[in-house]
C-alpha cells in the first residue's frame, strides 16, 4: 500500500538528520529513508514511535490515499 509521509518535513523542521531520527526511535538510517520515501510500511509501533517523536499524532505524520468507492 502506497502512503504519504511528513517524516522529512517534521525531521528538517527538528533539526535531525536521518541517523538522528533512526537513533531516536531505534531502527537503521536505511529504514527512515524508506519509511520517508512511501517505499517500506512501517509497523504499528514504529509509526506511533516516530509521531511521538515529533510530539504528532499518527494521522499528522503518515496519510493513507483515499480508497475509490464502489
């Protein structure tokens, strides 16, 4: 499933660098750029621990496409 993310937007606004961030919420470097790109889906947990992060709620830092309706 394809998203948006804030990641880079909230992270340049913090100051942080990708390994900051990574350090912060206890994943790779690697795993932020992916997250930050829409190209990996973070778990429930790390979602939640990376809003927190930015003091944001889950909804504010990640957004699902609206689905087509049938």
């Amino acid at each position: 499933m394809e998203f948006d993310t804030r990641i880079r937007e909230l992270r340049e606004e913090a100051g942080l660098t990708q390994a900051e961030l990574a350090d912060r919420v206890d994943v790779t470097r690697q795993t932020i750029l992916y997250v930050e790109k829409g190209e990996y889906n973070p778990s429930l947990e790390l979602a939640w621990r990376i809003a927190r992060e930015f003091d944001a709620g889950i909804e504010d830092v990640f957004e699902l496409p609206e689905r087509a309706r049938s």
